[in-house]
C-alpha cells in the first residue's frame, strides 16, 4: 500500500489524497483514482464514489497519514533558501557533518544522498529520476523516513525552493534551521512579480521554521536582511544567526594564492584563518552560511574549522576544467541568473591575465524576463560572449536567444544616448557600430557547437566560462532529454 497526491500515479490500493481545490478538477482527479482501484479516496469536497471519504480537516488527515507512513525523521531538520547558492550551502553543510563522523541525508538540485553506498544507490534509483530541487511531498517524507530508518540519520539539510514552498512539498516537516542566501530576480514565469517570489520565501521563516527555531540570513543581501526585522516583530521564540560584513559571521579578508583561497572570517570578535579549495567570494558567503548552520546545532566553530578547510564545491559550481591547457583556463558553472552570472563573471575576472569569454544560455519555459539582463550582464563584464542553448524546452531556441541579445541592443542604444553629446562622437559611434564598445559576442546555434567554438579561440591568458548547466548530465530540447555534459564536450575537443 502506498500514498500519492497524484492520481496520475495511482494504482491499486494507493490511497490518494485529492489535494485540488477545484471541485471539478477533484471530480475528474477522483474517477481517475476509482478507474485505478485505490483503497482509499480523501477529498475535501462532498463527491461520492467508490471508496471516497470527505474529510473536513484535510491537511491535519494527511499530515496524521504521512506520520504513520513514515514515522521516523532525522532529529535536526534543516533547509536553505534563496535566489543562489542553496546547493553550494546545504552540500557544505552535508560535507563538514559528514566529516564530523555524523549521518546526515542531503536533499536537492544534485540529487539525494547519505555518504552510505547501499542506501545512496536507493535513492538514486527512487528520486534522482525527476531532477527538482524540492522533491514531492511524499518523496520528501519518504526520503527522510529511509534515512532515519536505515541509517540512523539525526541530520537532514534540504533545499526549498520557491515552487517547493508554493506547492506545499514541504508540509508537515519539523524544521529547526532555515536559512536564506539572497534574493534576485528568477522565476517570473511562475509568481507574478517579485513580491509574490518574495512573499513564498518569506514562508519558509514565518510558517515551515518551528516556533523555536534558528534563521541563518545574509544581512549584506538588502532583501534577505530583512527578515530579521519581521522575525523580531513575531511572538515566538526564534532566534538568527546572521552572516555579512556586520553579521555575527564576518568575511574578513578573502584571497586567492596557488589556486586556492585563504579566509579569514570572524566569529563574536575571534579571528579564524582557512585555506580553502572552494573559489569566489560567493562561496565565502556559503561558508559562513554553512557555519551558521553548524552553530544552530550547537557545535562551536573550534569542533569544525579545520574540517572548512577540506571542503569542496558541488560538482559543476566554478568548477575548473582539470585537463584545459596550461596557458588558458575553462571553468562550468551552475549561473542561471542575472545574479549567479554576475558573480561567476567578476569573480573569474579576478583571475584573468588575457581575455575573459563567457558561453551561456537560458532555459525555455522559464522566466523570459532575465535574459535581456543576462545578456547585457555577460557583455559588460566579459570581452566575448557566445550566446548559445540552455535547455529550450518546449520553446524556439531561436527566439531564447534573441531575446537575450535584445538585452545587448538595449545596453548599446543606452550608451549611444549617452553619448549623444559627446565631443568625440564620430569616433564613438563607429566603435559602437562595431559592437566593440559594449562589448564583442557572436550567436551560435547548438550548445555543442559554441562550446567548440569557445574553447577553439582560446589564446594564452584567456579564461573561458561555461555557464548554465554545470553538473546537468542532459539538455530538454522539446519535451525529450537527451544526455549532454558541459565536461564531455569540453573533454572531447580537448582530447
Ligand atoms: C510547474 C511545476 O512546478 N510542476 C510540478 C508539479 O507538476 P504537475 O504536473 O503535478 O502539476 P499539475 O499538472 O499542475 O498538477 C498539480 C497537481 O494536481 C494533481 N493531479 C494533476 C493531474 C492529474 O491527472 N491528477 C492529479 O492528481 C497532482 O496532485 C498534481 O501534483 O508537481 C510535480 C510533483 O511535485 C512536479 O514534478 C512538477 O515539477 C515540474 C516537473 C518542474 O519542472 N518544476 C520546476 C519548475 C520546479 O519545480 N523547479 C523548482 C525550483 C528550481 C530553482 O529554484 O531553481 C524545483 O524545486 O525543482
Ligand atoms: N551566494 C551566492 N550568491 C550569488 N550567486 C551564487 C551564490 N552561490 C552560488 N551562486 C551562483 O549560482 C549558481 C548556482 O549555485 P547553487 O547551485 O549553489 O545555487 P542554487 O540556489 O542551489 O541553484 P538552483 O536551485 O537553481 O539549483 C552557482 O554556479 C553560482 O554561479
Ligand atoms: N532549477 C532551475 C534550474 C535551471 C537550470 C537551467 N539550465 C535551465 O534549464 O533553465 C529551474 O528549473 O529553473
């Protein structure tokens, strides 16, 4: 016997919650459920059928069904919000808990995983399938029910994203830390406007964290910082831990020697000094977000600084490319955000002697307002740009990157109004016209064939980002998957 919230997945003897509040949606959900021959129907609408209750209290009947599906659940609870870094803080935090010797199960954009072989082959055969950073209600339960079963998990650290929060995959979890990263433009193919983002965020704080429990937030992030303010306007008894150049954490001093970065950060007026493996003062900010959570278990920075000195990026996060020629250098990087792809530019300008190129593109069927400012954001930062394919989906890829190109016209008719008056002019507009001024970029067809190109034009000193895609293993073109990696393409012209 199982449970679902889809009746598309029903099948004899599931017992389906028609989670709809659409009563004729529910009426066709519910014959569909029947049809399949499920042992037990809930709904909150007065509908008859075959083996069909209608619960007044629908969420306190599911949430006491889920409690007897899967009773057991990590002790520490603990999830991570925001715009970017949600992978890089949670998989850091899963890192340094592991390293302590303690069980920890992480949940999110790189897939699910306890550090155990057998049950992490479980998973992965069970929920890495649908690629969300937030699984399914029922996933999620499951999920943390088999590690607390299996491996004696006490920890758990998941990443809510905004659909997650919306669509209530996080219901019913008993969460002692939340944390939140940032907050920028994404996702405005799905909530209106950025209030609307903001307001399904805010809930993670206000309705998911126990009464009792530690916020972990980025006071340098204008945004974010606010959610001190409305916690403190709460009656309840949670507590923050704040990170940012006046946070409790504070990045101190960040530099880059030998390929790796010395920190140093502090913590209540105490200096703490790593050598670490992880790239880009992002990241620094993860650390610290990562660290914040530590502190929200109780452990003290001394039972785990030396362990931040061991940890690495996830997968395909400012990753360099290991056999890229000695004179140039290539790095794939997750960005799929105005903001992500800011940050992954300037921090790899730091490090560049000749020319910065950046490849990029931007996913179908998802917000179409951030790529004009991708566009203008990799032309202002990067001497070239290929503007290239993401993952189209179920739109033209043609028209995806013409949109992002809008955004580099746009950036140019701005400079040129700028310049309207300007004594040197001519000189200027000739610049201008070819396309020199703001910036070089060319458009190419096919993901593969501008990575080609990208790495075919690298000279002495260059540095080539990849970004987008990072550890994706597949590009959606229509509605097919097919399989495509940033890393193979790269190896294979490099080979
Ligand atoms: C737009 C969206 O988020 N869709 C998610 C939704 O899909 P769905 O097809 O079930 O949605 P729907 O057709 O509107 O149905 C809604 C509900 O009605 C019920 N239903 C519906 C049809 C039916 O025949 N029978 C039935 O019972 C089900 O309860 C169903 O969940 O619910 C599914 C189960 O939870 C998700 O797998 C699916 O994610 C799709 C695949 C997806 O691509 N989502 C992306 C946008 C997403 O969620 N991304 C986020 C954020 C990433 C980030 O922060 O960058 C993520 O967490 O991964
Ligand atoms: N703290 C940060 N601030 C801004 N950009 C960041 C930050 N952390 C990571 N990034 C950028 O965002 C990209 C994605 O990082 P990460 O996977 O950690 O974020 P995420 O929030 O989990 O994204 P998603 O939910 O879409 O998977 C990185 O490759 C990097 O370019
Ligand atoms: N979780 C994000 C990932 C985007 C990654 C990018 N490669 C794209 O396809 O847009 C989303 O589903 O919006």
């Amino acid at each position: 016997m199982e449970i679902t919230l889809d009746s598309r997945k029903v099948k004899e003897n599931s017992i389906f919650f028609c989670t709809s509040l659409d009563k004729n949606e529910a009426e066709k959900y519910i014959n569909d459920a029947i049809l399949k021959g499920a042992a037990k129907i809930y709904t909150r609408f007065d509908i008859k059928g075959k083996n069909v209750f209608v619960v007044d209290d629908f969420e306190t009947k599911l949430r006491d069904e889920l409690r007897e599906f899967y009773p057991n659940k990590p002790k520490f609870q603990m999830a991570i919000t925001g715009t970017n870094g949600k992978t890089s803080t949670a998989y850091f935090v899963w890192q340094i808990l592991r390293k302590m010797g303690k069980n920890c199960v992480y949940i999110g954009t790189i897939g699910v995983f306890s550090g155990q072989k057998e049950l992490d082959d479980e998973f992965f055969t069970r929920f890495n399938g649908n690629n969300l950073t937030t699984p399914d209600l029922i996933s999620i339960h499951e999920i943390l029910h088999i590690a607390s079963t299996k491996m004696h998990c006490d920890y758990a650290i998941f990443e809510a994203s905004s659909h997650g929060i919306s669509q209530g995959r996080i219901d019913f979890l008993d969460i002692c830390t939340a944390g939140f990263t940032n907050f920028t433009q994404d996702h405005l193919d799905y909530h209106k406007n950025m209030d609307e983002y903001w307001a399904c965020k805010e809930k993670l704080f206000t309705k998911y964290l126990k009464n009792n429990g530690v916020i972990i937030a980025n006071i340098d992030d204008g945004k974010t910082g606010t959610i001190v303010e409305k916690i403190a306007q709460e009656n309840s008894e949670k507590t923050v831990i704040t990170y940012g150049k006046n946070g409790d954490l504070q990045p101190l001093d960040v530099r880059l020697e030998n390929g790796m970065q010395k920190i140093t950060f502090a913590y209540k007026t105490q200096k703490y000094y790593i050598n670490s493996w992880i790239l880009g003062d992002f990241q620094v900010y993860n650390l610290l977000c990562a660290s914040g959570f530590m502190l929200s278990l109780g452990f003290k920075i001394s039972d785990f600084i030396s362990i931040l000195g061991e940890i690495m990026p996830p997968p395909g996060r400012l990753e360099r490319v290991k056999k890229a020629d000695k004179y140039y250098d290539i790095y794939i990087d997750y960005a799929h955000t105005p903001d992500a792809l800011e940050k992954a530019l300037v921090e790899l300008r730091k490090i560049t002697t000749g020319r910065l190129i950046c490849i990029f593109g931007c996913g179908g069927d998802r917000d179409n307002a951030k790529r004009a400012i991708m566009g203008k954001t990799s032309v202002s930062i990067a001497n070239f740009t290929i503007i290239t394919d993401d993952n189209p989906r179920t739109e033209d890829a043609a028209k995806i990157r013409a949109e992002i190109i809008s955004g580099i016209r746009e950036l140019k008719a701005e400079k040129m109004a700028r310049l309207k008056d300007f004594p040197i002019k001519r000189v200027m507009l000739f610049a201008l016209q070819n396309e020199n001024v703001v910036g070089n970029f060319m458009e190419i067809d096919g993901r593969k064939n501008a990575i080609e190109y990208g790495v075919l034009m690298m000279q002495e000193g260059d540095v080539l980002l990849i970004a987008g895609k990072g550890h994706e293993n597949y590009q959606i073109i229509g509605t097919k998957k097919e399989y495509f990696s940033d890393f193979d393409e790269v190896a294979s012209i490099l080979s």
